[in-house]
C-alpha cells in the first residue's frame, strides 16, 4: 500500500494506493499519519479510495480510528471515489452510517466548507 | 500614541480590553447624559407634586403609570419599524420639545393648574422609561455577556455620576415655587446627548464592530419578521418560563420600591426640615445616594458579580430593603425614611440594575428585545400602578378621623405598609433564587453541542466487530475455502448471517438475481465457493459442527495438523496456520486444541496472529496476556491485540499496569496499554491511572488524561478526587505557561470533565473551539457557573489567553 499526501484549499488529501490490509502494512499506518495532520492542527481530511482494490478487518479499523480521531477534535473525515464494490460492502455492513463517502474529490472539498 | 494613552488610563479603572476604549466611554458619556437631567426632572416631579397634591395623593399618581403601558406599546411598535438610530435620536429630540413646553406653563400652576404636576409626573415617568431602555438595547447590541459582565460596572459608574451632578443641580439652584426654571438644565444635558449617540452609531459603523446577539446591529432589523406589539411582546413573555420568572422578580421588585417611595414621601413631606424646599431636599438626597452608589459600584458591583455571579447581588438588594423595612416600622422618623429610600435606590442603579441587565443576556436577540420592552416597560410600571391599589386600601382600612392625631394615623399606615413590603420580599427572594438557576440553564441552552464523539457515533451506527467479521469473510474467499467457511459460520454462530450479508458474501448465487451485485463479480469465481443460500438450516448445521468439534478424534487429528503445519514455512503454511487459529477460536473455552495457541501467537505472520488474538480474546487465559501485549509493539497487529486484551476486562490491570509504568517498554507498548485501560474502563482502571498521572509519567501525560476522559464519557459517576484532579491542572497550567501547547487546554478541559459535569465541559470546549465571539463568552460563562472559584481563578487566565492568541472570527 502507498499513501501519498497533498493539500488543496486547506484540506489534508491522502491519495492511497493498493489495499489496506493488515499483511500490506507499511512503516507508518493510515490511523497515524492522520494523528501526525490533526496535531499540527489540520482538521479536514479527505481519503481518496480511487487506486483502493480492497480492505480487510485491519483497514477498517485504521480508517474508523481514523474517524474518530478526526472527529474528537470536531474535524471532519471524507471518502471519495471508493469503488462501486468497496461501496456495496460499506452499505451492507453499515459503514456508509457513520462515514461521509462522496462521488468525486471536488464534492468532497466544497462538501467542508458547506456543512 | 493618544488612544495608548486612553487605552493606558482606562485600564487602570476598568477591565478594558484593547479595542473597546472609545465604545466604553462613548456608552458611559450616554448614561452620564440621560440619568443627569433625569435626576434633575425626578426631583421637581417629587418636590412639586408633595408641595402641590401631597403624599396622600400618590397612590393616583402611581395609578398613572398605567398610561405608561400604551406609551410602551407604541414604543415597541416603533422599536420594529425604524432604526435603532433614529428611534433614539426621535425620542430625544420628542423630550427636548416637551421640555419646552412644560418650562413655559409651569408658571400657571400658581393661577390654579394644580394638576399639571401629575402631568408632569407622568411625563418624566416615560421619560425615564424610554431613554433608560434604548441605553440597555444599545448595550445588549454592543457587546456579548463576557464582556457586558466585565464592563457593565463601569458603564452603571457613568450612569451614577450622571445622577450626582443632576441632583447636586437640583439641589443648589432649586427656588421654592420656581423649581420648573431646572428643565433649563435638562434641555442643554439632551442636547448634548444627542450628540453622544450620534457619535456612537457614526463609531460603530465607522469601525465595524461585530454586534453581538447573532450579529443584529442596532437599528437593523432583525432577520425574523418582528411584531413587537403590546400582544406579541406579552405572548414572548408568557410562552418562556425564563422570562415568566424575570417578569415576576421586576414585578415584585417594582413593587417593592413603590411602596418604599411612598413610605419615605410620607415622612419627608411633614418633617420640619425638609418640607420648605422639597425640590432642593429630594436634589441633595439623590445625589448624596448616587455619591454612596458610586462608590458602591467601583468596588463592589464588579467584584462581586465577577466573584460571586449573579446569585449573591440579586439576594443582597431584597435582603437589606427587608431589614430597613422593619426599622421603619418600629421607628418611622426621617434617619429611617433616609435609609430605607437611600438602600433601595443605591442598591437599585447599582448592584440590582447590573445583575438584572446580565440576566436578559442570555435570551435570543429575537426574544430579548419584546421581552425587554414588556417586562421593564410596561411590567414595572404596571407594578407601580398597583402599589397605588394597595395603598388606597391601606388609607380605607386606617383612614384619617378627626378623633385620631394626624401624625399617629400616618405613622400607622407606614407600619402597615412595611408588613406587606415584608411579605413581598419574602416571594421576591424566592424567585431571585430560581431566576438565577435557571439563568445557568439558558446560558447552556445557548451553547449547542457542536459535534459528538466519534466513538460514541461509531458504536450508536454500527456494529465494528461484524463490520470486521464481513471484510474478513470477502477476504478469505480468495484464500481459502476452508477459511471462508469458517467465517460464515462464525457469522451464523453469531446470528450475523443477515440476508444482506449473506448475498455480499455468497454472491455467485445472487448474481442472477440481484443486478446491483455485479459490481462484485471482479473476483474470479472459484468452483469450490461456498454457497450459503443451499447450506443446512443454521440450527442443524450448528449442532452438527459443535458435536463434530467435541469428539476425540477430531481433536487428536487437529492435534497432528497443528504438529505438522506449525513447524512450516511459505504462504500455505500461513494459510494453514490461519485456519487453525481460526478453528479454535469457533471451540469452547476448555478445548484441548487451544493448548496450541501459544505457539500460534508466537507465529511472525500478522496473519495468522490476528486469528490467533480472536482465540486468545475468548479464552481469556492468563499465560497469553504477555503475548498479546508484545503484539502491541507492531502496528499490524496492535489493534488486534489491543481489542483481545480488552476482552479480558479487569482481570488483567495489575499486569498492565506493570507494563504502564515500566519505562523500558516502547512507547507505543505503553501508550496501546493507557488505550486498553481506557477500553476496560471500571473505575479501578481510573483510579490507577490518575495514580499514573500523579505519578509523573510525562511522557504519557496526554494519552493518560484522554483514557480517563473516556472512560468519564461512559461513566458520568465515577469517582475521582477534585483535588487530584486540581493538581494535575496546575501542571497543565504550567505547561501551557511555558509551551503555549494548545494539547494543555484540550487536557485541561478533559480534566475539569472528571470532576464537573462532563457535558457541560465538553460543550464549553467545542463552543472556545469553534472560535466565534459569542461562542467562546457563553463557554466561558457556564465554566464561571459550573465550576469553582479555586479552579476558575486557575485556568481563567490560560483560557482568556488561548483565546486571544486564537483569534475569534
């Protein structure tokens, strides 16, 4: 897994890249490197799913950590362009309640400022 | 360099705070200039009515302030129509012109217009109510309660110099019979009020000055259609119990003071000193109050609102007019008079007057506005009016007789008067004790929650380990059939096979069937894919499983599985490795498989640990706990780790503890075990951690007090001594001192929320976090309200100080 960060209009973007799962960890975990943005005082955080095939338990995990570590310090967490599978097993296992999943990454930025 | 200088000499006397130096003296140059020709038009009203009706004709003139009600009403219609601005302008210019008016037929009284003093009298009753009114709007349009509490003494100081010098006027230029000659006075003094509030809204739209109350600038209209009618304005009140409370404290302090007024007027209009220049004698007495007030006001009203909050004030105002109507009743002599009079009107422009104003601020500008014009206008004076009710009743049950000496007859009505005084104060306490409980109540109404914690709405929308158990299951499909049917039953054991769950998982069969599925069909279909919709009825397919898990046979083959696959290498033997792992973690407790879980924990693969720690989740035994706490070390395998060791519960604090408090251990060792605490949570967990804390585990300092903080979230009774709990503030204190960290005031409020109530902190914090002006005074209102004054005095100044550093939007 590869994750690459950049920043547009004051929000923290994390393009990932493979799958998130437990045996394609890499030095420092997705949950982290949001905690490192959060104290630095970055509270806008959009993950984008585009290049993501697959998660297991582990991913979940590191993103819902991510959440709510997000969400605590009154941030706010995006997904954007999950695939259309990745998307169905969030709905069927009740993730899209608690996460904001959005089409595109423009959505996404405007979707910060708005709420 | 002059506005330093300003700025340098005003922050000696006041609170004031860099900005607020040319609004804070303009606003007390305006009530300088309305309450010095009010004191001038107060004293000929009462000299000239004694002198022309006589006290015994009071009760008519208190009947008048009725009349005052429809000015009120029209005052309110008026107050939605125009403009701040030119209401106010209007309104002066409107008494200038009848000023005139009365100086110049003042002089018939003599030739036989002896009721022009009651017109007169309820001339200055709407003055005084009009002008004083649009001072407090233009306040409560200002400035938010933060800093109307920090600067109220200081605008009510130039509301009683004011007062000072119109009666000093009064008293030395006062004629008998020409009294009138002193509207001359008033004239010049609201001239030169106009042109003060003409350079007040010139200022604040000159500086843009953010307006509190949603940010309505005076004389703009607010969003929401007003209709601030007599019957709109009295439909605000009714339908609030905050204000239905207000209503009833002005009332029966209005009440109050009538009766006073009347009790004092009664000795003063036949004690020989007095009665030749009535006029001179009310100038000297109301400056003489106002000069006690004044004082009163610069070192008391500020103190001890800041010290005590509203509470205090408002009790000592009815307290003393209790006392003081006792000694007029026992002794009803001019000393007497001259106290209980002096008491209720120093106390009045003082100490009452500010803590009452600081209560109407917490009430939505939409509301404020036609409570305030029904409550102070027209409730205050209606209170006035009845008291003239109350005292033709008196006269009727002790009137004047001839057989009776006059004097002896007054002296009882004044007694009598001072028993029903007593037991209007009595309910007048009682409602002031309430009025400020639930004045706290609305101070939090106004700070909404901004958000929730992320945890509680994760663990409110969903089920994590389900969630978890549905990934694992996709995950395995691919891997292994033997792995995959292992979740399915895992998912059927748990009663989580929903029939969603079970097309995602088992989407070959549904493919036909459902369109919307094909999104999964990337995988390669494999020909050993378990079907789940033509598996057995679950309650069968469970209890076959489970007999097949108890027999012997099966263990002592699974036994020789683990011999051979254990001691393997590669990504079979991984797989293997898992399946195993897994299998024990759908047996019981007592299986003799889990024998092998040792070693499968030791196992490098992330992988086959993560089934491993299941297993080691559900059977909780002692040995493995060493094991899953090495796991916290690497990041793959902490989360699992961390959720085993929190299945485990409170068994295990002690060996964590251990862990915790051995500087040895990595830090991430360490800061995993503060989170499986927090995840066990009892109330052990939190004393040891506090422990911990004061232990001077710095390095640990902010994950300790975030794993106390949730733990708090979950249990709002769990015990934690204030003290301790003080003493790890002051740290933060030190902290933020030194660092200016912004963590020391996310810890200090995580640690004020062990002590105080959790959601009145937590709401302070996000209210000082979204960072609007209003936001961060209303927080910083409810902690003056929620927490004490040892604790306020600590963290005040780091507070006040993060906010300016973080400026307000």
């Amino acid at each position: 897994m590869i994750i690459n960060k950049r920043e547009k209009n004051s929000v923290v973007i994390f393009d990932i890249e493979g799958e998130i799962k437990r045996s394609d960890i890499t030095d420092v975990t997705l949950h982290q490197l949001v905690k490192d943005q959060l104290e630095t005082g970055k509270k806008h955080i959009l993950l984008n799913f585009e290049k993501v095939e697959f998660i297991d338990s582990f991913g979940v995990g590191e993103i819902l950590a991510s959440y709510i570590s997000t969400h605590n310090l009154g941030g706010k967490l995006k997904l954007a362009r999950i695939s259309k599978k990745l998307f169905l097993i969030f709905q069927v296992t009740m993730l899209t309640k608690v996460l904001d999943i959005v089409e595109d990454e423009e959505t996404a930025l405007q979707g910060f400022f708005k709420d | 360099m002059a506005k330093n200088r300003l700025s340098r000499i005003l922050s000696r006397v006041v609170d004031i705070k860099p900005g607020e130096e040319r609004i804070a003296l303009l606003l007390f140059s305006y009530f300088f200039l309305i309450t010095a020709p009010f004191m001038i038009i107060k004293s000929v009203r009462d000299g000239m009515y004694l002198d022309e009706l006589g006290a015994d004709m009071l009760p008519y003139a208190y009947a008048t302030a009725l009349l005052v009600g429809l000015v009120v009403s029209f005052h309110s219609k008026l107050q939605a129509k125009i403009s701040r601005k030119l209401l106010i302008l209007s309104s002066l210019a409107f008494f200038i012109l009848t000023a005139v008016l009365f100086f110049l037929l003042f002089p018939k009284v003599s030739k036989g217009w002896t009721w022009l003093p009651l017109i007169y009298w309820i001339w200055a009753n709407v003055f005084v109510v009009v002008i004083v009114t649009q001072f407090w709007m233009v306040v409560n349009d200002v400035f938010n309660p933060r800093e109307a509490k920090r600067l109220i003494g200081f605008f009510g100081s130039g509301g009683i110099l004011g007062g000072i010098v119109g009666g000093v006027l009064a008293w030395q230029f006062a004629k008998p019979n020409q009294s009138y000659k002193l509207l001359l006075f008033v004239l010049a003094l609201l001239a030169a009020c106009t042109v003060c509030v003409w350079a007040i809204f010139s200022w604040l739209k000159r500086s843009q000055w953010v307006m509190s109350g949603g940010g309505q600038k005076p004389g703009a209209r607010s969003q929401e259609p007003q209709q601030a009618g007599f019957k709109a304005c009295l439909n605000t009140v009714r339908m609030d119990s905050y204000l239905k409370l207000l209503a009833a404290v002005v009332t029966l302090t209005g009440i109050v003071s009538t009766l006073i007024d009347w009790q004092s007027k009664r000795v003063f209009e036949h004690w020989p000193t007095v009665e030749k220049n009535l006029t001179a004698f009310f100038g000297k007495f109301n400056a003489g109050l106002l000069l006690f007030s004044l004082i009163f006001q610069i070192l008391m009203t500020s103190n001890l609102i800041k010290r005590f909050g509203i509470r205090l004030p408002l009790m000592i105002y009815p307290a003393i007019l209790l006392l003081c109507s006792m000694g007029i009743a026992g002794l009803p002599i001019l000393l007497f008079a001259i106290a209980i009079k002096g008491s209720d009107k120093s106390l009045s422009y003082s100490v009452n007057q500010s803590a009452r104003e600081l209560l109407y601020i917490p009430v939505a500008p939409e509301k404020k506005y036609k409570a305030k014009a029904f409550i102070d206008m027209f409730l205050n004076r209606f209170s006035k009016a009845s008291v003239g009710v109350i005292l033709l009743g008196v006269f009727l049950v002790v009137p004047l007789r001839p057989d009776r000496p006059y004097l002896r007859v007054q002296n009882l009505r004044v007694q009598i008067v001072s028993l029903v005084s007593a037991c209007f104060i009595f309910v007048w306490i009682f409602l002031n004790l309430k009025v400020s409980k639930e004045y706290v109540s609305t101070v939090k109404e106004k700070l909404g929650r901004e958000w929730e914690r992320g945890d509680r709405i994760v663990d409110r929308a969903m089920d994590v380990e389900t969630a978890k158990l549905v990934f694992d299951a996709l995950e395995s499909k691919n891997r292994s059939p033997d792995l995959y049917a292992m979740h399915l039953y895992d998912l059927l054991k748990k009663d989580k096979l929903t029939p969603e769950i079970k097309k995602l998982v088992g989407y070959e069969s549904d493919e036909i069937r459902v369109a919307s599925l094909g999104v999964l069909m990337e995988a390669e279909e494999s020909p050993w894919t378990v079907h789940p919709d033509e598996e057995l009825p679950p309650e069968v397919l469970q209890k076959e499983i489970r007999e097949i898990m108890e027999l012997d046979s099966y263990h002592q083959l699974m036994n020789g599985f683990a011999d051979k696959v254990i001691q393997e290498k590669g990504q079979d033997a991984e797989t293997a490795k898992m399946e195993l792992a897994k299998a024990i973690s759908l047996m019981d407790a007592g299986s003799p498989l889990a024998g092998r879980l040792d070693e499968l924990l030791r196992d490098e693969s992330s992988l086959v640990g993560r089934y491993a720690m299941e297993a080691a989740a559900k059977f909780k035994a002692r040995e493995h706990v060493p094991l899953l706490i090495r796991k916290l070390a690497d990041p793959s395998t902490r989360e699992d780790a961390r959720a085993a060791l929190e299945k485990y519960g409170a068994k295990i604090i002690g060996m964590l503890g251990d862990y915790l408090e051995d500087p040895a251990e990595p830090p991430a060792v360490r800061e995993a075990v503060t989170s499986v605490l927090a995840g066990i949570g009892t109330p052990d967990v939190a004393e040891f951690l506090l422990q911990a804390l004061a232990g001077g585990q710095e390095e640990l300092q902010s994950d300790l007090i975030d794993a106390l903080d949730k733990i708090r979230s979950r249990t709002p009774n769990l015990p934690v001594s204030v003290e301790a709990v003080r003493m790890l503030i002051v740290k933060e204190v030190v902290h933020y001192t030194h660092e200016k960290k912004p963590s020391a005031v996310i810890n200090i409020f995580k640690l004020l929320g062990l002590v105080y109530s959790h959601e009145d902190i937590f709401r302070a914090y996000q209210n000082i976090q979204v960072r609007t002006k209003d936001s961060v005074a209303y927080a910083l209102e409810l902690l003056d309200y929620t927490i004490e004054k040892e604790m306020r005095d600590l963290i005040f100044p780091v507070l006040e100080d993060f906010t300016a550093a973080n400026k307000t939007v």
